[in-house]
C-alpha cells in the first residue's frame, strides 16, 4: 500500500466530484442477417449459425473487435431488414445495379456462383425450350427469379414460376410434384442432391458474385475491412477462407453423374452403329460449344460492367470517408492516397503521392511506423499502430491507421494498405487525466493528515501518510485489522459512531479522541466520508486524521 494508496481512487473520486468523467458506452453488436442456404450461410439442425459467410465474418469480427448478433429469417425478410437499416450486414448477396441503389456492397467478391436447374429424375427437361408449360420453384425476390424471368419472356415460353420462401420448401415442392424444376445456386444444389430423387438437367446461366452487403447508408469502414481481411485471406492457403472451403465443400463437390448422362451414354453407343446419326451428334456439340462462347462473353461483360460499377462505388467511398485511405510500396513511398487528405492534413493529395512516410511522420514514431510495416509482411492479416503525422499548418496530429500487406501478384506490385484515424482528442484527454492525476498525488502528498480506507465495521484495508512517524502503531500492525483491535476502547468508540453518522448521512466532521504517543495525550480530529450513497451497507469509508494536540493546548 504506503504513499501508493488509494491514488487512483482519490483520481476517480476526484474526477466524478469535479464533472470530469466520461464513460464510454459499449460498442453495439454488428447484427448479421442469416437466412437457410447452406452451405454458403443458414443454421445448423442445433439452430446455430453456420456457412462459409458465418465463418469468414466471424473470423473478421474477431480480428476486428467486433461482436456479432445473428438475426435469422427467410431471404426476403433480411433484404427487408437490411434496407430498413435493422440489420449491419446481410451474407451472401449478389451485385447488381439495382441491389447497389439500395445497398452498400464492398469490393472483394467473397465466392463466384451461377444458378442451375434441378429436375425429378427422368423428367426429359434438358433445355430452356423443354421449360414450356413447367412450373419452375424459385426463390422469393432473388436474383435467379429476376433473371430467368426475363429469359423465359425473351423466348416466349409459358413457364410459371412458383417463389418459395426457402431452397428447402422449393426442392421438397419437385419431389412431391407441387412444381416441375427448381433453381438453385451451385452451392446448395452440388450439397444437396445427394439426398434428394432429384437430377441436374445441365441448364445453366447468370454467373455472378456473391458479398456481403450493408444498409445503403451504413459506415463503409466496415466494409472496407471486410475487404482487407478478405484480400489477405486469399492471399494466405492456410487461411480461414480456405479452411471453411474444404469444410464446407469437401465430399460434397465431387462430380455427380445425373442419370439422363448414363442413359445418354447408353443411346450413343448405338447411335455410333449409325452413319447418319453422327452428323446429328457433331452438329449438337458445334451447337453446345457456340452456346458455351456465348455465355463466356456474356459472362465477361457482366463482370466487366461489375468492376466498373465496383470502382465507380469505392471511389465514391473514398473520396467521402472521414478516414484518410493510402497504399505504401514496401519501402514506405505513398502509392495512393485518398483525396479527403487535403481536408485532414492540408497537403495536396499529389504532393504526397511518391514522398517517403518519413516527410510526414514524427521521427519517434517512425520506428513503430516500419516495424508495423514489417510485421504485417512477415505475419500477415491486419495491425495498428498510433503515432504522429505532421499537419501543413505546422502542428503534429495523432493517427492510428489499421492495415495490412498484400503480397505481389502477376502485374500487381507488393503494397501495404491503410486506413488512417485522427486520434488527437483521444491522445489530448489522456494527457489532461495525466496531469490531473500528478496534480492530485502532489496534493495528498503534501497534506499533514493521515488518510485511512476502512469498511463499515471499522477494518482498515488501506493507508495513507507523507509522515509515518505520525501513527499510533507502524502501519503494518494495522493494515487488514479493525480499530476496536488497535486503539483504546474510547478512541474506537469514537470512530465507530462517526462511521455510524456518516452512513446516515454521507460524512461526520468534527469527532475528536486522544491517544497516548510517547508519554503524553495526544489530541485528534476526525473527518469521514462515505465511498458511495449514505445508507448502502456495503459502502467503504474514507476516513481523515489530523493531529489537534497543539490547539488542545
């Protein structure tokens, strides 16, 4: 205990006497919308969260500090919820143009899928024309429906389609009859058929990419460092993005021979007997391959109009965020750095573009700076770091920037990306607590008064004194014990009633006793104040003695 006692105690009683505090509410949870589509995101038979999406964020939540609350619905409930702003963030969501007006998206696409169509077995549909007069189950106010809606009027086929609300109530529906076929993500079909009488007809289309999306308005930090872990787990083969892959898929994406192939096989070997059934077969495989070139150049004109749109969005992101976003080259020179650092830092964007981060960091912290660098290259995933930056108006402002490494790749060089925060006023109250503490130790150091903490009962759990000639007995003889222990019955008495007061009353002044020191009375006044609301049995007491004897005198 000695001189150290109860200093920060007196700081915080100090700072909530003079209205200083603060208290720093919790973060809230990101809520994360769940619907049942596994093995891309859903829940298991327990009900808890599971998927490739559910894994990856979760990792991110971790390394980030973020706390998750899972919010479970159907498909059409969580875009609902996503647009209203009830939940942050909704898992497995395809870009398009349309979503992107309603929503935020980041730029990493988390998996490539495209849709297929699932059929009883011998059911005889092979192509869209064999569609016509079908019912088709799709899910309600997705991608898939929006699309094949459009392919089915472009060919002019009758062909209903039944939205479910789930891929589990829409595959159920093909094997009791309700519909005809079902479309499904790659993802779940490959998972899925097994367990079901039910076979790939070979109809496929609408490749796209699949990411997690926020409230149109929502803080794009998040998905920024979405992004970045995203970019460094690729990068990493032993990664979590990996691991969830052989998880999730491993025994379950092995080629599955649907049964038309066997029976197809069967009829070409006789086909093969026939002349003129060959010149069937070749035209039917210059056939397939022509519409495979179709869909590969319709594939790449989707993602090249994605990427477009993709940029056009960061963009806007980054010209608007409070955060300043930069790239460095392994030797620390700026590569790229958000325009808004003209509005934080007073310098031109293109003044600073090829410049060393020594022009601008603080000499001090520009170790810390490298040796964050370096460690994000060697480790991997994301770090911080805080330190100094100079303003163009000649003052240092304290940042923290979170970033990480990514490694060259074929036509992209090595480089470290950041994303800068102003922590001036942060750093500006940890210093005015600081002085405000040293403020306070140099007070109670130069009180003549000997300061006690006991409990209700009168035990003393901790002293202080800048004079320890001044107690009765050496204060290891009294620390842990209570005064009826120590003092004479008289002076104990006295203390017990004005603990007593100021129980009831929140302090008692003025309670005076004497003691015997070295031969002769010995005169002291007492001051105690309750540690918490009069009247609380628990609370501890403060409790100040000031030596009287010369004014008794």
């Amino acid at each position: 205990m000695g001189q150290d006692f109860g200093v920060n105690r007196f700081l915080a009683v100090a700072i909530l006497a003079a209205g200083l505090g603060t208290a720093a509410a919790a973060e809230p949870p990101v809520r994360v919308g769940l619907y049942q589509n596994l093995p891309k995101v859903g829940w298991s038979g327990s009900g808890q969260p599971a998927g490739i999406f559910v894994d990856l964020i979760e990792a991110i939540a971790q390394e980030e500090g973020w706390s998750l609350e899972y919010v479970k619905g159907t498909w059409a409930e969580g875009l609902d919820r996503l647009a209203k702003g009830e939940i942050d963030l909704m898992l497995d969501v395809a870009y398009t143009d349309e979503r992107a007006a309603r929503y935020a998206f980041h730029l990493e696409p988390v998996l490539s899928d495209w849709f297929q169509i699932y059929a009883r077995r011998r059911s005889g549909i092979r192509s869209l024309l064999d569609l016509n007069g079908k019912r088709v189950a799709v899910l309600a106010r997705s991608l898939q429906q929006n699309i094949f809606q459009k392919m089915v009027e472009g060919f002019n086929l009758a062909t209903p389609l039944v939205p479910y609300a789930d891929y589990a109530a829409a595959f159920a529906a093909v094997e009791t009859e309700t519909v005809d076929a079902v479309i499904a993500n790659r993802f779940y079909g490959v998972a899925h058929l097994r367990r079901r009488i039910l076979e790939d007809t070979g109809i496929v289309f609408s490749p796209n990419r699949a990411f997690f999306a926020a409230p149109l308005l929502a803080d794009r930090a998040r998905l920024g460092a979405i992004d970045l872990h995203l970019a460094a787990m690729k990068q990493d083969p032993s990664s979590v993005y990996y691991r969830s892959l052989r998880r999730w898929m491993s025994g379950e994406l092995g080629f599955i021979l649907p049964d038309w192939v066997k029976d197809a096989a069967r009829v070409a070997g006789s086909i093969l007997l026939l002349v003129g059934l060959w010149v069937v077969a070749l035209k039917y495989q210059i056939y397939l391959r022509t519409r495979d070139l179709l869909r590969q150049n319709k594939e790449k004109a989707v993602l090249l109009s994605q990427v477009q749109q993709s940029e056009a969005h960061f963009r806007s992101f980054v010209e608007h965020a409070n955060d300043i976003i930069f790239s460095l080259s392994p030797e620390g020179v700026f590569t790229y750095v958000s325009p808004n650092w003209r509005d934080l830092l007073g310098h031109d964007p293109r003044e600073v573009l090829g410049k060393s981060i020594a022009d601008f960091i603080h000499p001090e912290d520009l170790t810390a700076c490298l040796a964050a660098m370096e460690q994000a290259r060697q480790k991997g995933g994301a770090n911080k770091v805080e330190y100094r930056v100079w303003h163009q108006d000649g003052r240092w402002r304290w940042h923290m920037t979170s970033g990480s490494f990514l490694p060259a790749a074929e036509g992209r060089p090595a480089q470290y990306f950041g994303i800068g925060r102003d922590i001036s006023a942060r750093k500006r109250f940890e210093n005015e607590l600081r002085d405000t503490k040293e403020r306070l130790e140099a007070t109670i150091n130069a009180l003549p008064d000997l300061m006690f903490k006991t409990d209700r009962e009168g035990r003393i759990q901790e002293f202080h004194s800048s004079f320890l000639n001044q107690t009765y007995v050496p204060p290891h003889s009294f620390l842990g014990k209570n005064v009826a222990d120590i003092l004479p019955a008289e002076a104990a008495r006295v203390i017990r009633a004005a603990l007593d007061e100021a129980a009831v009353r929140g302090y008692s002044h003025g309670a005076v006793y004497s003691l015997p020191v070295l031969g002769e009375k010995a005169w002291y006044e007492l001051s105690v104040s309750t540690m918490g609301r009069p009247g609380n049995p628990s609370a501890d007491f403060i409790v100040l003695v000031r030596d009287i004897t010369d004014r008794k005198r």
